[in-house]
C-alpha cells in the first residue's frame, strides 16, 4: 500500500496570507510581526503563530499574544443529573448567580474559558433541572462566547469563498459558494486550458479558476477600468509560476480587436522599440483608445514633472562645487525617465502579446460573473472561444439571464443553453435532534451556461424565437478518441 | 464506491495531471468495467481501482489523500479507514447518503474519529426554462358610456417597453424563467468535514 509520510503540513510564514478562524466565521489577515489584529472582539498579534502548522488551533492569552491550545480532556461527570422537560423552569433572568463583575473578575484573573463555564454551571440554579439536550444546548452556548479559541487556517477556495459570502457578499455579487462550485464544474475548469475569465468579484473567481487549473495552462483577465482587481487572488498565496500565464486585457479594447483596428498608440520611445511597434501596429485610428492613452498621459506627464523639479532643484544649487552632483542627478533623472518609459514599453508589448492570444479565438472556456449587464459581455467575448466549449455566465439576477439567453439564441453558435440556481440548505445532525437549520435559497445568483458550435453564420435562430421550445436534445455521447488529457 | 465512474471521471479531471485517484469498488464486475473505461479514455494512469470492501480493507493507502469521498451505504464503518487515508492535517472528507439515519451514524463516527467542522448539507439544483409568456388581459368593461379607455391602455407611453401589450389580442406578453414541472427534488445529503 502506499504511504505517506507523516509529514506535518504546510506552516505559518510571514508574510503569508491566512485565515482566522472561529467557529464559522472566517477573517483573511496578512501575517506580519508586531500587527495587532482584532477578531471576534479579541486582539492579538501573531508573531507565536508564525513556524506553527496551518490548522493549529491556539488561545489567546492576556497581552494579546497566541497559544497553542493545550487538549485538554473533556470533563464527563459520571451521572449527570437531568430533568425530563421544563414545565417547572422560571426564566427570571435570575438563575444565574455570578454577576457580570464576578465574571470579569474570574477573566482578569486569567481563569480559561473552560474553567469559567464550569463555574457558570455551577452557579446556575437550573442547570440540574434542565433536560440533557437543554444542558448540551447551554454548555455549547457558553463555551462559545468563553472560550475564544482561534484556529489559523491555509486559504482555500472554499475557505475565501464562504469568508466573502459571510462579510462582504456585497464585493462578490452576492456569488454564493454552491454557485462558484457549480461554475467551476460546469466550465469544466481544469489544468491545461485557456481560460477567458471576465469577473468583478474582487479577484475570487479568478483565484478559484487558478487554484483548479494549478498553473497549467493560461488565462486571460477581461477587466473594466484602468486594472484588474485581484484582492481576494493574492490571499489564496499562490506560488509565482501561477502568475507567469495569468494575462490581463481591458474591456475597452475588446470591440477594436473584434473590428480588426485595434493598436498601440506610438509614443516617441527608445529607436529599437519604434520598429517593434510599426510592426505590431495598424497605423492610428479615429477612435479615442482611452486607458492606454490615459496610462501614456500619465507617465508622460510624470516624466515632464519630474525633469522640472530637476531644473528647479538646479536653480538652487548655484555652488560650483556640485556640478558633479548636478551631473549625475541629471543622469538620475533621465534614468528614471528612460525607466518609465521602458516600463511603459513592457506594458504596451504585454497588451499585445495578449490581443494575440485573444485574436487566435481559441479558448477552452469563458467565465463571467461581474455587475455589469452580462449580455453585452458574452456576445463579444464568446467570439474569442473555440467551438465545442464551455462557458459560464454567473449573474445576481435573472432576468438579465434571460435577455442573455434569448439574445444568444438570436445570434446562434451555442447548444445546451441551460438557466439555473442552487438551493442551499443546513441541517442540524445530533442524536434524536436532527432538523433542517437554515435554507438559502434565491440568494445565491443565477448561472447561464451552455456550450459553443461553430456558428454557422446563413442560419437565423430568430424563427425560434416564438416558438421556443423544449431544451434541443444534448448529444449524450461524445467520441471518445477527441478526448485528451 | 466507484460505480458507474461518473464521479471518478469529474475527480480525474480536476486532479489531471499532478494528482491522483484512488477509488475502492466490492463489486468485481464494475471495479473491472470502470479500469477497462478509464484505459478507453485515456486517463488510466491518473487512477488506481481497487476491488476490495473500503469497510473491511480501506483503501489501500495511508496518510496520503487530501480528500476522502464516500459514496456507499454504510459510510460510518469506513470512517476509520478514511481518516487513515488521509493526509495528517488538513485532509476533507465527504460523504454522500441518501437517508437522515445514514447520516446521523456517519456524524457520529466523524465525532468518535476526531473529525472537526462536521457540516451537512443538501444542494438542490433548480433549473429553468426561458419563455416568453402571454397573459391575457381580462376585460373590465367600460366605467362610462363614452369612448375613453379604461384600465390598462397600451398606447399609454408608460406602459411601452416589456411588458409589451398587443391591445388587438389583449395580451401582455413577457419572458420568464420558468421552473420545469417536474424537478429532482432530493439525491442525498452531504456531510463534510476536515481531519485536523
């Protein structure tokens, strides 16, 4: 049989990023020396976590600083004594006979949590009337609020997706977890792809789409406005080949590659990048292309700044005896100049090398889940796939789902359009009391996915329009020789 | 519980190519057709069937999975084999039963084995169809004896743009997602949890 070894696991490094964990609530923090940190109503740094074992559960002792938890054995009293229901309990409030002052008092003591439930039981009135469920119920309830116990934890899809949904579902799209699993799956995510991935929720789906393909393959980035935001990407501390295939493009750009005008603005640069460009270039257009002109603006405009400050700074120094000084902050400055520029020129070859591959229409995959309209985005980044693929289209609501799907039908060159949502729902499993605890449903968004077929451009879906009928038959077997791995 | 493989096939690909399946089915005939598929679609060396009770015998590995899936009727007596199949810190299982009975033994188990962060849950996938719906508009007659028109006026620029009314057919016409009549309502529940 196989073995592994007993190796311990990944540990705790600075710099990391990792997970607070508390019960189920979840907090992403970078681990940093001397960074006070506050969670659940606690503060603490997390210098002792680092060198430890993701999954170490510590407690945090007066100071602020962390401490394994010691396993201690679990207090069973050998007949508990129990009452059968609870005609006979009066909630007064005053069964409890430890006021709020001698609670604090036992916690400026450094008593643990553990001791201080004890001390509750003891001291309550009604905790021998009460039934055995009722008591679980109570030492549960008073264990979580006295005993804060913290587990740090290695981030995970599943870790920063149900983390989001909790704390800000606001800056995902209210994506919820189920419905990025499903997404994952029904995009058939895997190593090896070329994924396209349009998202505005903070970088969790493109993280999640990385995690799954790890490192294999590429991914272009769609992205509105001047960058990608990929806040939630970075907590999951993957290593940096990950992001050697990991391309980005901007929206704004997408209709000119589409029409054939897209082009770099020439910029007057260093003579061996000029050739470079006249021959990535289709000659400038009319149209305005805002964000590389804005970013080129920018850079010029520092670069002009800075050469004034020089000449400011010069009219200062009058002393003959920095003329040296003088010369090699020249020099310095056209450095830094000639820096940007070159930065710029690294950028401007990125965006093309990028709308090649975009141009080369042959992704294995589209991904969307932004706040915008997503039907305007799948009808111009479909173009960009390869037919017989997946794509997946994730939206809050429905209803744009279903513009979404009618004007795919229009269009053409898709099968299997499916509209869907998952319902989610907790239960509660103990012995004689088990229950369903809590249904999320509807909150969870929507998906539209189906697959792409060449598009056979003579043929009008428009006459189905009316008559929509029943899902087309979905071919139920596949050749098995087209599949590679 | 590999069965019909479906599941193995989904796990396949989303370890290809670094990772691996270990999967453990009792009956001798499907252990034999499910290595004879993964050979026909080429994914032979990403998975290992083993012909064995997964209760009785585990899965014929230790301390190595990241991920344990149970998918067979009495789960709670191979949670011990799972949990030693299992990496030593980190490592996920879950298991898949149809009855609240078979589950509430399995949390059990996971509780004596050590298991923490025991979740169960169900998914329930509802699908709809796109279609464009047309209500008839109920007549409501008249409010006087003349001309004017009464309730919904569909010249009425307000009442332009969807829903869209088709006064000679009094109808007002919209899309809908439309839930199926008849959808999958119950597979089995899900209970998750970690080794730690």
């Amino acid at each position: 049989a196989m073995e592994g070894g007993r190796s311990p696991g990944p540990r705790i490094c600075e710099g990391d990023c990792a997970v607070l964990k508390r019960d189920d609530v979840f907090k992403a923090v970078p681990v940093l020396r001397r960074r006070k940190i506050i969670f659940e109503k606690q503060w603490f740094y997390l210098d002792n976590a680092i060198g430890h074992i993701y999954g170490t559960t510590f407690e945090v002792t007066s100071g602020g600083n962390l401490q394994p938890k010691q396993e201690v054995e679990e207090t069973t009293t050998e007949t508990k004594e129990a009452g059968t229901d609870n005609r006979n309990i009066v909630d007064d409030g005053k069964s409890q006979k430890l006021t709020h002052d001698d609670i604090k008092a036992l916690k400026d003591k450094g008593i643990k949590g553990q001791e201080i439930v004890q001390q509750l039981i003891e001291n309550s009135t009604t905790f021998r009337d009460k039934t055995e469920f009722a008591q679980d119920k109570y030492i549960k309830k008073k264990k979580k609020k006295y005993e804060a116990v913290i587990t740090i934890v290695k981030p995970s899809t599943r870790i920063l997706s149900t983390m989001y949904y909790a704390r800000e579902p606001g800056k995902i799209n209210h994506l919820r977890y189920d419905t990025l699993a499903q997404m994952l799956t029904l995009g058939n995510i895997r190593a090896g792809n070329k994924m396209i991935v349009m998202e505005t929720c903070a970088g969790l789906v493109l993280g999640a789409v990385m995690e799954r393909m790890g490192g294999y393959g590429s991914i272009i980035q769609m992205y509105p406005g001047g960058g990608p935001v990929r806040a939630a990407t970075s907590c999951f501390g993957f290593p940096k080949l990950f992001f050697d295939n990991l391309h980005e493009f901007p929206l704004s750009k997408v209709d000119s590659l589409l029409s054939g005008a897209f082009s770099t603005e020439t910029l007057p640069s260093e003579p061996e990048d000029n050739a470079l460009l006249e021959e990535e270039s289709n000659g400038l257009t009319d149209e305005k292309q805002t964000s590389l002109q804005e970013a080129e603006d920018e850079s010029a405009t520092e670069a002009a700044m800075e050469i004034s400050q020089t000449e400011e700074q010069e009219t200062m120094d009058i002393n003959a005896e920095d003329v040296e000084f003088k010369e090699n902050k020249e020099k310095e400055n056209k450095e830094n100049v000639r820096e940007k520029q070159r930065k710029q020129w690294e950028r401007r070859k990125k965006l093309i090398e990028t709308a090649a591959l975009l141009r080369e229409k042959n992704a294995d995959g589209l991904i969307v889940a932004s706040k915008f309209h997503p039907t305007p985005l799948l009808l111009s980044l479909l173009e960009f796939v390869a037919p017989s693929r997946p794509f997946v289209v994730y939206c809050q609501y429905k209803e744009p789902l279903l513009e979404c799907y009618t004007k795919l039908r229009e269009r053409g060159g898709v099968i299997n359009l499916k509209l869907s949502e998952t319902w989610l729902r907790n239960y509660q499993v103990l012995p004689d009391r088990s229950h369903p605890k809590l249904t999320m449903s509807g909150g969870g968004g929507y998906l539209l996915c189906g697959t792409t077929v060449v598009l056979d451009k003579g043929k009008s879906d428009s006459s189905s329009l009316e008559a929509l009928k029943v899902e087309e038959p979905s071919s139920k077997r596949c050749k098995v020789q087209d599949l590679h791995c | 519980g590999t069965g019909s493989g479906s599941l193995s096939h989904a796990l396949i690909r989303t370890v290809a190519p670094t990772g691996h399946l270990y999967t453990v089915e009792f009956h001798q005939q499907r252990a034999e057709k499910a290595r004879e598929e993964f050979r026909e679609h080429g994914v032979d060396h990403l998975v290992t069937v083993t012909n064995q009770d997964v209760c009785k015998n585990g899965f014929g590995v230790s301390n190595i999975a990241d991920a344990v899936f149970l998918d067979i009727p009495s789960p709670w007596e191979a949670i011990g084999h799972a949990k030693s199949a299992l990496k030593a810190e980190g490592g996920r299982i879950c298991s898949f039963s149809p009855c609240i009975e078979q589950v509430q033994r399995t949390c059990l188990a996971m509780e004596e084995y050590g298991f923490t962060e025991i979740n169960t849950l169900e998914i329930l996938l509802r699908v709809y169809n796109v279609r464009t719906i047309s209500l008839q508009i109920p007549d409501l007659g008249k409010a006087a004896e003349d001309n004017s028109s009464t309730g919904f006026d569909s010249s009425n620029p307000s009442n332009q743009g969807s829903p869209c009314a088709n006064l000679q057919q009094g109808t007002v016409q919209f899309k809908s997602g439309v839930p199926l009549r008849e959808m999958v309502g119950h597979t089995g529940y899900l209970t998750f949890a970690t080794k730690s």
